[in-house]
C-alpha cells in the first residue's frame, strides 16, 4: 500500500471520528439542559408539597390539642385516684411488715432477757470477734476476760463490768451471719475466772423483711413525688405558647393563638428535613442538599446543612416556596433549598447516557488503532515479503546462472574431449541442482506450515545422536572458514517423540546460522543437558550477536536483519520461524539471548519420552 493511501485512509478516518465526537457532544449537551429543567421542576414541586404539608400538619396539631384537652384532665384524675390507691396500699403493707419486725425483736429480747437472768456475768460478743478469735483454736489464748469497777453516782459503790477483749491485734475475719452471741463467764467466790461458755441466740432483726420495707418506702417516696408534678398541666402549656392566660382560651381561640406565634416556633427544622427527604426521594433525588428558613424580613432562622464539604457560593441555584400560605396577609415566611453540587447530580443521573457513549466512543478509537496498526503491519510484511522475493530471486538465479554456464560449456568441443573436465562440470550442474531443490522445499514446507498441512511423524528419536550427526555433516563448512565445534553431549536421557526428519532440520538451520553470522575464529558450543522432564540443546557461538531490538523479531517469517544494500549474508528469513514453529507442534520450545558483537546463545527444550 502506497503512503499517498494510508494518509488518506487516516486522514478519513480522523475526521469521522472528530464528526462523531461532535455528535455526542451535542446530544450530551442537549440532555444535560433537559435533565436540569426536570430537576428544578421537581425540586419545585417537592418544596410545595413539602410547604401545604407543614400547613396541614399544623392544623391537625391545633384539632389534637383542642381534643385531648378534657381527655388529659379526666387522664390525670384517673391517674391520681390510682396513684392514691396504690399509696394507702403501700403505706398499709409497710405498717404490717414494721409489726412483724417488731415481734421478731420482741421474741429475741424474751430469750436475752432470761439468759441474763440464769447467768449474771453474760457478755454479748460481735460476730466478727468470734470469728477471728474464739472459733480459731489456735487464737484462744489471746482472749482476755477482765472484771472492770466504775464508780456509781453516789460514789460509795462500784459497779463490776466483765469486758472480754484480745491481747494481740491479728486480721479480722468478718461475721460469716446476724445471729446473737454471748460468752458465759463463770468466777469464783474470789473473783477468780472458773470457765466460760458460748451461748447463741437467732438475730434481732429478719434482714428480708428489712430490705422489703426499705424498697416499699422508695415505691412510695417516688409516687408522692409524681402526684406533685400533675399541678401542671395540659392548659398551662397551651397557654404559654399562646402567650395568654388558660382562663381565656377556647376550643376555636387556640388555632388562632398558635398561628400567631413566631414562625421559628411553628416549624420543627427535623420534620422540615425528612419531608424534604421523602419528596425528593419520592422524584428519584438522594443527593445531599441544604435548608434554609427565612422570615418576611429576611432573616435567617434555621440553616440545615446535610453535608459541611458543600460549596455555598453566590452562584448556587436556590429554589424557595412561602410557608403557611393559608394565614391572614402576607406568608409569614419562606422555605429555600439548594444543592451545592447540582452539576455533579445531574451528571451522575446521565450515568446510564455517558457509559455507552464512552463506551462505544472508545470501541471507535480502538477500533482506528487497530486498524492502524494492521495497516502498518501489513505494509511491513509486505516490504518483508518484497526482500523475500529479492532474495529468493538471488538465491534461485546464482545455481540457475551456474547451470546454464556449465551446460554451454559443455557445448563446447574441445571441453567434451577432457572426460575430467565434463564429469567436474557435470558434478557442478548436480550440486547446483540439488541446491536449488533445497530452496524450493524451503518455501514448499514453509507454504505447508501456514495452511497447517505438513505432517508431522511421531517416532522415538535421540537427540545426542541426532545433533551429533547434523553437527559431523557440518564440519567441512567449519573448516572452510576456519571455525571448530565443540560438542558436549552429556544427557544421559535422551529420547524424545518427533519427526527425525524436522529435528535434523531445526538444529541445522541453528548451525548454519551460527556459521552465517560468523565474524573470524568461530567457536560454536554445543552440548546437552537433562532438565526436569526435559532435555536442554544448548548452541552458542561468538558470531556477530544482535541487539535487543531484532532479538524480538528473528523469529517473524521474512525478518533478516538488515545490513544495507551489501547481499554477504544467504537466506530467506525463514528458518528460525521454521524452527520455531515445528518445535512448538512437537511440544518444545526454543529461547535466544543475545549481545551485540559477542555472540548468540539457543537453547532447544523438548519433553523427554515417558
């Protein structure tokens, strides 16, 4: 394809797709201006929804507060004769349940009182001293019984205490429960300690009934407190909003006396927002807004924001409704509603519009791409294909001109006398022929590779064997230019499933190579090596090498790398894609690192037989 077409043809191309840019811009436009008047058309209506709602809201408040008036009152009767009820029952449960403490105490202090009169020397104990000292055996020794005298108040006698204490503080061990304890000390005429014994009687008090009255006197305390709060009531409260006295206000008074408070006491700013809410939702609007209320002097009372990131500049689009339309005069206030990011809104709800079209916008542009790139491609496969010829056209006319030069030699009388000379041109014709046929089979195999018609054999092969052989029948041209192999085939496992045939082929392609691209003393490496489950050839030379720029093409059919207008190198540019492509249907893979001017290495991998 000449240039002249392929600017033409993106020339075209370019200005279709700037013609279909320009489309979708218009109708992304268009779309945007109907979306936005839909949008405030809906906003509008939801403010006047949302404005006779607050309005009839309003009044049904005022119908509630005139209905529930006498329902409260005759409540709160009810509510107190209960409350009474309950107090007179509680009040007569905790005086049942005080009497039976008392005759608990009554019943322990019979049996204290006739214990201290069997026994004068009675000591009442705490529960926590015997626990410590007296349970304890091994603490017994230090309680200490003393008789201890105090004067009476006429001085002439004195009365005589037993005190019962411990002689050595050790930790307490708290009373384990309330009964009464008392040691029985027994003296002799002498004043002189005889014994003692322990005595128990049950607890002075019933710690249950204890707790159950304290709990049935804060039931009590607590109802005593909320029959105080019902001296304020339902009347007071309208009262105070109206800013009258509840003598005066009547059934159809009350709405009047409501409407006439400020308007900052007639709207809930929380009402405000979720009706907004819904209406919006109700019109398939969630993105987050602000609310403002303003009086008829313009005042600011309540500034709602939803969302504190929210721009406020001037040039905000605000829609605004009256609120209570219904009042005498002018509407006492109006509700304002703006959305800071009303373009991103609108934006978001073309979703479903801008996906497909850029979608398809960029479907085009890569389609254009790749149409470019074919184009190119193709263009340079034809160039590629157009050296092919060239070099096929050399390589066929070189043997086709060396024939016909033999054949009219032998022409030639005086040559057909010399046997020697006919048989050497004889052998020239034989070899040139032979050449010449290797190059058809060449483009031959090549043509069958493409159309996937090359029939591959399945056979055991040795690969030592193989490459050893290949190698032997390349010697002469080695010697000829001076070079050596050297050959290390160490593999021990060598045997793997192929076309003998197309192996002698591969890794005689990469010897020729090897010796094709050669610069002076040619050393070509060769060996082999086990992998895994594999076995690795191994052919590095320190021919010429190539840069990383054709080391990704060498193996494209038709690629050569380039050396000018001199033809020093034969070939066609097919055989490492020949060799590439048979190792690949034989399940093997080929790799090639290279460096510029130090030589080349391949390594063959093939699946050894299992």
């Amino acid at each position: 394809m000449k240039k002249n077409s392929i600017v033409l043809i993106i020339g075209l191309m370019s200005l279709a797709l700037i013609g279909v840019l320009a489309m979708q811009f218009y109708f992304l436009r268009d779309s945007y201006r109907q979306k936005s008047q839909l949008f405030d058309e809906s906003v509008n209506a939801a403010l006047t929804a949302v404005a006779g709602k607050l309005e009839r809201r309003e009044v049904v408040d005022f119908a509630k507060v005139q209905q529930e008036r006498n329902i409260e009152k005759s409540k709160q009767e009810q509510a107190k004769q209960r409350q009474l009820t309950e107090q007179l029952r509680l009040q007569t449960q905790i005086e049942n349940l005080r009497g039976q403490l008392e005759q608990v105490y009554q019943k322990y202090k019979i049996r204290e009182d006739k214990l201290k009169a069997l026994y004068p020397n009675v000591v009442n104990i705490e529960n926590w001293f015997y626990e410590t000292y007296i349970k304890r055996t091994q603490y017994q020794d230090l309680v200490e019984i003393n008789i201890v005298k105090t004067p009476t108040t006429n001085s002439m006698y004195y009365q005589e205490d037993v005190i019962v204490s411990a002689t050595k503080t050790i930790p307490r061990i708290e009373a384990k429960d309330d009964s009464t304890r008392f040691l029985i000390i027994h003296f002799d005429d002498y004043k002189r300690l005889m014994g003692k014994d322990l005595f128990v009687l049950p607890p002075r008090s019933d710690p249950k009934l204890a707790r159950k009255i304290f709990e049935l006197e804060t039931k009590l305390n607590r109802l005593s407190r909320q029959n105080a709060g019902y001296e304020f009531n339902v009347y007071d409260s309208v009262a105070m909003l109206g800013g009258k006295k509840a003598d005066y206000i009547e059934d159809v008074a009350i709405g009047m006396e409501l409407a006439k408070r400020p308007l900052k006491d007639r709207l809930n700013v929380i009402i405000v927002q979720e009706l907004l809410k819904d209406e919006l939702l109700h019109r398939d609007i969630k993105a987050p807004f602000n609310i403002e209320i303003w009086s008829t002097s313009n005042i600011l009372l309540n500034n709602i924001l939803n969302e504190a990131e929210l721009n406020t500049s001037q040039n905000t689009t605000k829609y605004s409704t009256a609120l209570f339309k219904g009042d005498v005069g002018a509407a006492p206030g109006k509700l304002t509603i703006y959305f800071p990011n009303k373009k991103a809104i609108i934006a978001d709800n073309m979703g479903y519009l801008l996906l497909p079209m850029l979608t398809l916008l960029f479907l085009l542009v890569g389609c254009f791409a790749y149409t470019l790139i074919i184009i190119f491609r193709q263009k340079k496969v034809s160039e590629m294909k157009t050296d092919f010829i060239n070099n096929m056209t050399h390589e066929f006319k070189t043997p086709v001109a060396t024939i016909m030069i033999a054949s009219e030699s032998l022409k030639d009388p005086d040559i057909n006398a010399d046997h020697n000379r006919v048989q050497k041109l004889a052998n020239i014709i034989y070899d040139e022929n032979v050449r010449l046929g290797n190059h058809i089979e060449r483009v031959l195999d090549l043509a069958k590779l493409e159309k996937e018609t090359l029939k591959l054999d399945r056979e055991d092969v040795h690969i030592n064997d193989l490459v050893a052989a290949v190698t032997d029948s390349m010697q002469l041209r080695m010697q000829n230019i001076g070079g050596q192999f050297s050959i290390d085939l160490s593999a021990t496992k060598d045997v793997v499933v192929g076309d003998e045939l197309h192996f002698s082929n591969v890794f005689y392609n990469l010897m020729d190579n090897a010796i094709k691209y050669s610069k002076g003393d040619l050393h070509v490496n060769i060996n082999s090596k086990n992998v895994g489950d594999n076995i690795v050839i191994t052919i590095a030379d320190n021919g010429i090498g190539m840069s990383r720029d054709h080391l990704q093409k060498i193996f494209d059919q038709f690629y050569r790398i380039p050396t000018g207008n001199v033809h020093n190198v034969k070939g066609f540019g097919l055989g490492l894609s020949y060799v590439q492509d048979i190792l690949r249907r034989l399940n093997g893979r080929i790799t090639v690192k290279s460096e510029k001017d130090k030589g080349t290495t391949f390594e063959v991998i093939l699946p050894l037989k299992k």
